[in-house]
C-alpha cells in the first residue's frame, strides 16, 4: 500500500544522506540521523493522514459497496469504527515503522561503518516516546479527515481541506501564536518543535532529551479526536446512503 | 405479509419521489415491482433496506417494524441494489469471502454460490476484468450468500444476456417454489415481469398504480390478438359487424382484444370463410406504457 512506499523511498534516502554524515558523537549523530525525518514528518504527518483517511473510505466510495455495508446486518456502529480503528492502527503502523527503520538503519550504519558512533548511545525508548508523542498528536487530525473522506465521496475536498489546514498548522505554529495549541493540525509540528530546539540549542554539552509526553496540545488533540469521532457517528446514523 | 408499507415517502430536497406508497409483499411471492427509470424504484428499495430515511410512514418486515428491528431484518434479507457493489481490486472468490467473512458464512457456501452463478472457472479472476453479464451474476451470488429468506433485487437482469436471463428467472422461481423465499424484484420490462412474478407493483412518478396479483394485471392489460390480412379496412368493418371489438386498424393488420383462445379460432374462421386472407396471427401484451396509460386514465 501507499505507506510502504514512503518508506522504501525513505530507506533509499536514509542510506545515502547518512553516507554524507560526518564522525560526530554518538548523540548528536542520532540527532543528525532522526531530525530532519522528524522535521519533514511535522509537515508530512498531517498529508499522511489526509491519504490514509482517504484510502481507507474511498475503497467504498470506489466499489459502491457502502450500500451493501449498510444493509447487511451489521450495526452501523461497527461498520465505522472499525473502519476507524483499521485507520488508526494504519498511523501508528507508519509511525511505528519509522521508528524501526530509524533504529534499524542506525545501527546498520554502525556495524556498516564503524566510524560513525550510533553504538555510544541509546535513544530508542526517547525515539519512542517522540513517535508516540506525534501518534497522539495527530489523532485529531486523523478523526477529521476520517470523517470528511468518509462524507465526501472526491479526493478534491478532503484533500484541499487538509492541505489548507495543515498550511495554517503549520503557519500558526511557528509564528508562536499562544493559541495555536488549539488548532489540530498544528498539534505535529508543535510536538516537533518542542522537542527537536531545546535539545539543538543546549550548545556543546550533551543534549538533554525529555519527553513530555502529555502537554495540553496533546489533551487538545485527543479530545478533538474524541469530540469528531462521537459527532461523525451521528452524522453516519442520520446520513442517507445514495 | 413480508413487506409491508404504509403512507411510505421519501423526497430529494423538494421533489417528492415516493409519494404515500402502500406495499403488501406476501410470503412465498415473487413481486415484481415495475416502472420506468426514474419512477422511484430504487429509493423505495433504498427505503427498504434502511439505507433511506423515510420522512413519513412505516415499513414492516416480517411484521416488525425496521427502524427498531434493523439488525434482526437485515440478517434475513438479502440484496442487491442497481450495479452490484463489488471490489474490483478483488477476484471473484474474495469478494465472496470477504463478505462471508463478515457475515459468518462458511467457505463452501461460498464455493456453492460461485457454482450457483456459473463463476467457478472465474473465481480467481480480478473482478474488474469480468463482464457486466459476470458481475451482475456475482451480485446475485452475493445476495443469495447469507440463505436470506427476502431477495430484494433491483433490475437484477440488466446486462444480462438472453441466457443469463433465463438462468436467473429460473434460480428465482426455484428458490421461490423449493425453498419457500420471498422474491422482492424491480424492472422496467413488464415482459420480464410477467413470466415469474405471482404480484405486481407498478409505480410511476413516485405513485404506486397498481397493485395485485399478476391474474388481476392481466384483467387490466386485456391481451389482444394481432391479425394480418390482405384488406385491413373491409376486414375490420367485417368483424365489427360480427359484434367483435376492433381497437386499432392499420395498412398491415387489425387488432381486436379477446378474452380466450376459442375467440381467437373463431376470428380466424369468420376471416377465412368470408374470403379475407389471413397471413398472421397472433397474441400481442400491451406494453408498459400503454399499461401506465390505462391505469393512470382508469384512477
């Protein structure tokens, strides 16, 4: 499927941008290593979700079977959360990958290259956390473009709404406005930036990566998700299917 | 009753397309529910299946209500609405497995099925590449998968050749006769209707027309007799003169309805015998329009 193309992409791309990386010390080389993936993921993270949401309903939409789901004798609950849950667990897989490609590779690299210092220092459980962090970031975003693909039977919609709103995320993000905690798709790129300068900025001394994990963004965003989630199977409840 | 509807109706936006529809479907029947496209057939059956919101009326299945008993109907029925929902990604098989799947049927139920419709040689084919012919034969496969005891089908025999056709008629007065189902059938040929329906519903514009037996139908539609013969006009007079009806007198031939085949005989030999040549003979149904016209005129 689409995932499993990004990350053959990334693969390739792991490999020979990590040719280029210089002998730095193990911390900063995992840095340098996650980063920048980090960094695109901010922005990347919320399209992702748009596709997902998509594929995941347009399926449907494609084969005209929303009908036939409907009137089998399944309770309509069913049908769209586990459409729902098979989106979810679709994010957290693609996540979940790139956390062990990022290991994966990194280690690769080390036995590969022993000049590099990946072994000097371990930042899995951190690496974890900050992917996890992003998971539930994102799981706003996810109900709300889980609900518009589900509505809207084009890809236009869905994905030009995402696309604006995750410009404006972005935007609100890194103008630092205080209420950008509110707004979802702001809620990666927040939990990037919240991990990613405190530790580049410590200067020479061994950076410091803390985690915290459940900041308001994050409560903003799993109420989002919860709120849209609710509020989309009422909408389907009452929803006629053509 | 197995279907049972009162003051059903149903609008897109302003427009009405089913008006205060009154549907008694019998058990053990095959309906044939008739109109011409557009004439609200499908969203009556969209209705049924719950896929609709009715705005006003009720529906009764197995005589219980369907919006508080949805689940418990929906496990008896089985459907299949315009093109058949079909994932085109998938093979044949697999499209019935997934929906066995779902609904807990086991394998060889599916490979019953897929025998049933004449899809075993394409089972393992991408759905996308079988016929129009092939898909609709696997919509039926997939509405008949579950051993529903109610099929509803809405135009089942579109793009179904003249085979196909028959297979299918034959499937749907054998599950009726052996195995005691109820057959709820949309189509817009009347013809098709008329050799395997036991009722029929006949709706146009949102308003049912007709309903009743297909005996009580065929009192409407009164079958006429066709006749072609060398002078249609004096022939015509003729028969008049004989007490019999003429409707419609043309260059080629006469039509003149009859109530039995001895009537027809007779026709015959009161031409014959009166030096009129018969070249042809034979029973015409009034089509489908013509039927709308005479219900639509007689209300």
């Amino acid at each position: 499927m689409l995932p499993l193309i990004i990350y053959l992409i990334l693969f390739i791309g792991f490999f020979s941008h990590s040719e280029k990386l210089s002998t730095h010390p193990g911390v900063l080389l995992w840095l340098e290593f996650s980063g920048p993936v980090l960094f695109v993921m901010s922005f990347l993270l919320p399209m992702l979700i748009v596709f997902i949401g998509y594929s995941v309903n347009s399926v449907e939409h494609k084969a005209d079977t929303w009908k036939s789901l409907f009137s089998l004798p399944i309770p309509k609950w069913s049908v769209y959360s586990a459409k729902y849950v098979y989106a979810l667990f679709l994010v957290f897989l693609c996540l979940a990958l790139f956390v062990l490609f990022i290991l994966g590779f990194g280690n690769l690299l080390s036995v590969l290259k022993p000049s590099f210092k990946f072994n000097q220092y371990h930042m899995e459980s951190t690496l974890a956390k900050v992917y996890l962090k992003l998971f539930l970031s994102s799981l706003g975003i996810l109900s709300i473009q889980f609900l518009l693909s589900l509505l809207f039977r084009d890809f236009l919609k869905p994905m030009g709404i995402g696309f604006v709103a995750t410009i404006a995320g972005v935007i609100l993000a890194n103008i630092n406005w205080d209420y950008a905690y509110l707004f979802p798709y702001s809620h990666p790129i927040l939990t990037v930036k919240n991990v990613l300068p405190r530790n580049m900025g410590d200067g020479g001394g061994m950076p410091q990566i803390t985690v915290d994990l459940f900041t308001k963004d994050i409560f903003v965003s799993l109420s989002v998700a919860i709120t849209v989630f609710i509020l989309g199977y009422f909408i389907v409840l009452k929803k006629s299917v053509k | 009753m197995v279907i049972s509807t009162e003051g059903l109706s149903f609008n897109f936006g302003n427009q009405q397309v089913v008006k205060s529809l009154s549907l008694q479907v019998p058990e053990g029947s095959i309906y044939g529910f008739l109109g011409p496209n557009g004439a609200g057939k499908t969203t009556t059956i969209k209705l049924l299946l719950n896929l609709l919101k009715t705005d006003s009326g009720s529906i009764h299945i197995f005589d219980k209500e369907l919006q508080s008993n949805r689940i418990e109907i929906l496990s008896q029925i089985g459907s299949l609405i315009e093109q058949p929902a079909i994932y085109l990604h998938l093979s044949g098989k697999e499209n019935l497995m997934n929906r066995a799947l779902l609904l807990e049927v086991s394998e060889q139920r599916v490979d019953e099925m897929l025998k049933l419709v004449h899809l075993t040689d394409a089972a393992n084919k991408k759905a996308g590449k079988y016929s129009l012919g092939m898909k609709q034969r696997l919509g039926i496969a997939l509405a008949l998968l579950p051993d529903p005891k109610l099929l509803i089908l809405d135009e089942p025999t579109n793009g179904l050749d003249p085979n196909g056709i028959i297979e299918i008629r034959e499937l749907l007065i054998k599950l009726v006769t052996k195995h005691q189902k109820t057959v709820f059938i949309s189509s817009h040929l009347l013809a098709e209707v008329e050799r395997m329906a036991t009722h029929v519903g006949i709706i146009d514009k949102g308003e049912l027309l007709f309903q009743g037996s297909i005996k009580d139908l065929e009192g409407i539609s009164q079958p006429q007799v066709q006749v072609e013969v060398a002078d249609t006009v004096d022939a015509g007079n003729f028969l008049k003169k004989q007490g019999f009806t003429v409707t419609d007198i043309s260059e080629f031939h006469l039509c003149i309805p009859f109530n039995s085949k001895e009537q027809i005989g007779e026709i015959n030999t009161l031409l014959n015998k009166n030096g009129y040549v018969v070249y042809s003979i034979h029973k015409i149904h009034k089509d489908l329009e013509k039927l709308f016209l005479d219900i639509t005129q007689k209300a």
